[in-house]
C-alpha cells in the first residue's frame, strides 16, 4: 500500500506531466496548421497524424511495461480518481460515442437521445449499485467476482464465455471504426487501415496490460475531448456568433424545424420523391416475374453493346455498357436479392427530407391518428424506451468498465471516480445534440441548393472511402443538389464537421485523430478484459492454480494478440458484407453485458441468498433468450446463424434492445432458483453483508477467503 504522501507526490508528479502533454499537443497542432499553410499536403498530415498518435502511445506503452501481476491487471490499485474517471472516460468513448452518437442524433433526431439517456444513466447505476461494492471484494475481473462470490468455477466459466462474447462484439466495432479513420486519415485500403491502427492497440495492452492502458487512454481523453470540441465550437461561432454550442441548440434547432417544413414542401425535392417512388414500382414489376425481366434486362444490355460497336461509338461509352452488362445478376437468385435491397433502398428515399424523421418530432406515427398511426407511434415509444433499459443496465455490466474501478487505493476513490467518469462524459454528451443540430443546419442552408459541379471537394473524397458513407447522385437531372439526392451515413457526421464547417484539414486531421484515440482506447480495454478473462480467470483460477505470474501475464499476452487477429478478421469481414455497423455492433454487446451479467451482479451484492446455481441459471437463461432474439431477427446475426425462418419481433421490439427480454427472465431465474436451492455458506453470507454496509468499509481479499 502507499502512504498519503506518496499519493500526493503521485498525483503530483501526474498533473505536470500531463499539463505538459496537454500543452505539446496543442503547439503539435499549431504548427501543423503552419505548415498546412505553407504548402504540406493532405495525406502528409493525416500520416503525421497518426503516426505521431501511434508512436505517442507506444511509448506510453513501452515506459508501463511490466510483468508484474497486480499492475498488469489493476495498475497497482494506485490510480487517482480524477485520473481513474478521465481513463474511464476515453474506455467509454469509444468509437460508437465519438463518431456514432452525433450522427445517430442527425439521422434520428429526438431518437437518438436514447443512447445519450441510456449510456449516461447507466453510470448513475454503476455509483449506486456496483462499483464500491466491487473494489470492496478486491477481485482483478468480474468473472474473478462470480468465483468468490458464488463460489466454485461454474458461475465463473459462465462469467468468462459472457466476458469474452460481449467484449469481442464490442472490439470488433472499435477496430472497424479504427479501419475507417485510418483509411480517412491516409487513404490506405481498409484492411491495411485495421492493421496500422491495430498496432496501435498492442504495443499499449500487449505490453503493460491495465498499468499502460490507464496512461494511455488519459492522453487519449485529451485528445479526443479537445478534437471534438474545436469543430463544434467553430460552427457555432460560424452560425450564431456564440462560442458556447449548448447555449444556442435551442434556436438552431428552430431554425432547423423551418428548414425541414420548407424542404418538404419544396416542388424540386417532389421530384426526387417521385423518381424514387417510380424506382420503387419498377422493383415491384420486376419481383413480380424475376426470370422474364432478368432475361430482358440482359437482351437489352446485350443489344446496347451490339449497337455502340456497329456504331462505332467512343471507347469510354462502350466500356460503360459492357461493365453495366456485366453487373447484371447472374441467375435469378442473384437478381432477386439485388431488385429487393434496391426496392427497400428506394423505398426509404421516397419519404420527405431523405427519410429522415422531423428532428424535433418524438415518435414515429401519431397518437391521435388513425388506427396505423397510433401502432406505430406505440411500436416507437416502446423501442425508445427498451433501447434506454438496455443501454443503462448494459452500461452498469460492461466488464471492461466495471474493471476500471478496481483500479484505484480505495473504495472512497471508487466511488468518486465514477463522479469524475460522469463528468468527463458530460462533456462530450451534452455537446453531442447541438453537434447533430450545427450540422444539420449546415447542410441544409449551404450544401443543399449547390451545383453539383460546385459540391465541396470534401464530398467526393468522402464517396471514395465508402459509398455508403456517402453518395450524392442527381436524380432529377437539374444539376442542383436536392436533400433527397444525397445519402449520408451517420458514421461520418463527426468526421466530417470540420470540412463541412470550412476549417482547415488540419483540424479535419485532428478530429480523425480524436476518434483514432476513442477507438484505441475502448479497444484496449475489451482486448485487456479478453485476455484476462482467458488467462487469469480461466488458466489461472481453473487450470494451473501453482502457475507462476511471470508465465499468466504471458499467456495473457500471447492470448491479447490472437483475440486481437480475430477481431480484426470479424471487422474486416463486417466492412465486406455491409450487414452491420458500428452503433449495432456495441448496442448488441450492451444488450449481451445487460441480460448476462446485471442480474447476477447485483443480486450478488445486495441479495445474501443468491445461490451459485441461481447465479449460472439466470445468467445461461438472461444471456441466451437476448442472443436467440438478435439470431433470429437481425440480418447480420441471421447470416451467421443461418436462419432462413421469417422475422419474428416481440411486442415489435427491434433485435438491439433484446437485452429488455434477458433481464427481467435472469433476475427471476436467479430468484426462483435460489429460493429452491440450499443457502450459500455462511462465510459467503457475512461477507455479502461486510460489503454492504459502509458502516463495515475496508477492502476484503477474497482470494483468502
């Protein structure tokens, strides 16, 4: 243990040399917007960029390494509270928060504010039910909890196979968020983006477990905060002449309700509207005998190719018909499939403002409209409100979180920094609405209404990273760009606001290295929980209790760098198929963490009769009814699982708030089986009660239980 003055000289020496971080940083970036002046290419600052970011953190990394085991896995239990919550605070952030949340809000409006009210709330419960009761029992992880606290290894093996599922969901949507910076930030392929950015991660966890990753994602707050501040802040010095976004969301946001009420009424985005619903009955004749139009699409391309050659036509306009002959489906599986994602595709375009919702507007339908109005308005009320559940108690479950407050001397400094992680969360949550709503009014006041020939340059560079990020294409011929004629992808809008605002690439490049740094961090720590999981909870505790900590913190290496293969392999594959997306990805680990680990965790704590078998029962039920929703309902998950039968949705609940289902099934199979199932020892019951109270504060080694 360290004494008080230790400490303070810790905390001390901490704050210099993170001013002094603080204070590089922003003269690093200064002098790069010198020099983007005077001349330094683009790719060249995305390259120093994330060069200069990487070897940053590896160098965090290679100054933490250590094989001891009590840093690897906890830091030492030395880390500040303010420190602890700036650290969980970039753990948190990851790539969904960053670059996902404020285009989640632009896409939906009213309905994004679930994630913000869901993941801000859970750290309410994190405070009051789980994490000074946690530091209290002293263990490395949560399945090392579920082991001391239920005693024997089942309910710890059901914790590791829950542990390792959610956080490899979670990684594989950081490392997919690292590919697209990455590609962003160098205009590398994909693929090649994963890995320079997976480098990144190991040389950080691979080296110096939690001791490095804690220092890591400090910096990395920092640097993620004041990137995505700057831009914001600049738009709305830009609009209002405010700097203080928050302050003026309020009267945006009006603007941006009479924006949206002229673009629905304005004739030229009708006729986007009806060239789209015309696509659409196009599709439907097609579906309706698949082989005939197969067959006369292919003639009449045939036939197009035979006249430009009889014609003599220019090469370009001949090779333009043989690639359109060649992208025909090939048999009338193929064309199936393709006619119904391009029906679907229309379809959603054929609704006012490019399918958008009203940004103001609550709910889908209407309560006081006919019969299809108030359904739907009840369908959309109630998945705002599972999505909520799921994002609170799945924020208070996630191991790699919840592993973060075994990090620090005390239970007080627990508890004070989960007040200090709901700060440093703040930050960014509170400025993520008027960041959608800056936007918003952006593109609708500036980009919409531009000659196509006069987009911004930053449109086209975007379109060739992925078109499905973003396309713009003139579909009523007129040369102008109509809202309903550009398709933007939610995972751009935070990545794309400096150039959307007009600042200079520099800052383009910094923001790009803020969601790098939201990605690595939140990577680091799923990698960490993963491989821990495997090594000290499995290995460790089942397997070879005598092992030595030299060879555990080693096999918990070489085990971070084969799940960290895997999950980029699973990122990559994602990008291919372009069946899920980031914010999917993590709401199904939250909605997995939610009904695997909420109900045992708690009841654990402040409920002294919850058996082990109660514990295993409720966890395999909460856990398996949540996984058996999202197989059957999801298109990715029934790819996976190869479901052919017909969707089938609860109460019309969608696939990412399966967890509301898990919950309340493991809290009652936790309860039922307990009831029926002989009481813990009694050992087990005092020590439940010793961690409740605050009357009995202290830790407690349960390991010597």
């Amino acid at each position: 243990m360290f004494s008080a003055s230790s400490n303070a000289a810790f905390r001390k020496q901490l704050n210099k040399v993170y001013a002094w971080y603080t204070g590089g940083f922003a003269v690093f970036v200064i002098v790069l917007a010198i020099l983007e002046q005077m001349g330094l290419p683009r790719n060249w600052i995305g390259f120093i960029f994330l060069a200069a970011t990487v070897l940053l953190y590896a160098g965090i990394g290679i100054m933490s390494r250590t094989n001891d085991a009590a840093e690897y896995y906890v830091a030492g239990r030395r880390v500040p509270a303010m420190y602890n919550g700036m650290a969980t605070g970039a753990d948190w952030m990851s790539a969904a928060s960053f670059i996902g949340m404020a285009g989640t809000l632009y896409l939906q409006g009213y309905g994004g504010l679930a994630f913000i009210m869901g993941w801000t709330g859970g750290y309410c419960l994190v405070a009051l039910f789980l994490a000074p009761y946690l530091r209290k029992f002293g263990q490395f992880t949560i399945p090392d909890f579920l082991g001391a606290r239920y005693g024997g290894n089942l309910a710890r093996l059901v914790g590791i196979i829950i542990a390792i599922i959610c956080s490899f969901v979670y990684v594989v949507a950081q490392i997919y968020g690292v590919g697209l910076i990455t590609t962003r930030l160098t205009g590398v392929d994909f693929g090649i983006g994963i890995f320079l950015g997976l480098g990144g991660i190991l040389v950080c966890s691979f080296l110096g477990g939690m001791r490095a990753v804690t220092w890591t994602q400090v910096a990395q707050y920092i640097i993620l905060i004041i990137a995505y501040m700057i831009p914001v802040v600049w738009l709305s010095v830009k609009q209002t002449g405010v700097p203080i976004p928050q302050a003026i969301y309020g009267q945006q946001l009006q603007k941006v309700t009479e924006k949206e009420k002229a673009l629905i009424d304005d004739p030229k985005e009708k006729e986007v509207i009806a060239v789209f619903k015309a696509r659409v009955d196009d599709m439907d004749a097609k579906l309706k005998d698949v082989k005939a139009a197969l067959e006369a699409d292919k003639a009449a391309a045939a036939k197009k190719v035979e006249d430009l050659k009889a014609s003599n036509a220019p090469a370009a306009d001949l090779a333009a018909a043989e690639k359109a002959l060649a992208a025909l489906p090939k048999d009338e599986e193929a064309a199936k499939k393709a006619w119904t994602a391009a029906r679907a595709a229309a379809a959603a375009r054929t609704a006012p403002l490019g399918g958008m919702p009203r940004h103001a507007t609550q709910f889908s339908g209407d309560p006081n409209g006919d019969q299809k109005a108030k359904d739907t308005y009840d369908t959309s009320r109630r998945n705002f409100m599972a999505l909520v559940f799921c994002l609170m108690l799945g924020t208070a479950a996630l191991p790699h979180i919840l592993m973060r407050y075994y990090t620090t001397p005390s239970v007080k400094q627990a508890r004070s920094s989960v007040t200090w992680s709901l700060f440093f969360i703040f930050l960014l949550y509170f400025t993520a609405p008027a960041l959608a709503v800056l936007v918003k009014y952006e593109v609708f006041t500036v980009l919409v209404g531009t000659p196509f020939d006069k987009l911004p340059a930053w449109v086209s560079q975007w379109a060739a990273v992925d078109p499905t990020l973003l396309t713009v294409t003139d579909v009523n011929k007129d040369g102008i760009l109509q809202l309903g004629e550009m398709r933007i992808g939610g995972d751009i809008i935070v990545l794309a606001t400096p150039e959307i605002g007009g600042l200079p690439y520099v800052i383009s490049g910094m923001v790009a290295a803020g969601g790098l740094a939201a990605a690595l961090s939140t990577a680091d720590g799923l990698l960490l929980t993963i491989a821990n999981a495997l090594s000290h909870d499995l290995y460790y505790k089942m397997i070879d209790p005598n092992a030595s900590t030299s060879r555990r913190v080693m096999i918990s290496k070489i085990l971070l760098l084969v799940v960290a293969l895997a999950a980029a392999y699973t990122a990559y594959t994602v990008y291919v198929t372009k069946q899920a997306d980031i914010l999917f990805l993590v709401s199904a680990a939250f909605s997995f963490a939610a009904a695997g680990f909420f109900p045992a965790l708690v009841l654990g704590i402040f409920w002294k009769r919850a058996t082990a078998a109660g514990a295993v029962v409720g966890m395999i039920a909460g856990f398996g009814v949540t996984l058996y929703y999202m197989a059957t309902n999801h298109a990715w998950m029934r790819t996976i699982f190869g479901v052919t039968d017909p969707v089938s949705l609860w109460w019309g609940i969608l696939p990412i708030s399966a967890g509301v289902f898990g919950v309340p099934l493991g809290f009652a199979a936790i309860i039922l089986v307990s009831l029926v199932t002989p009481a813990p020892r009694r050992e087990v019951q005092e020590l439940v009660e010793h961690v409740r109270y605050p009357s009995l504060a202290g830790d407690i080694d349960t390991r010597a239980t």
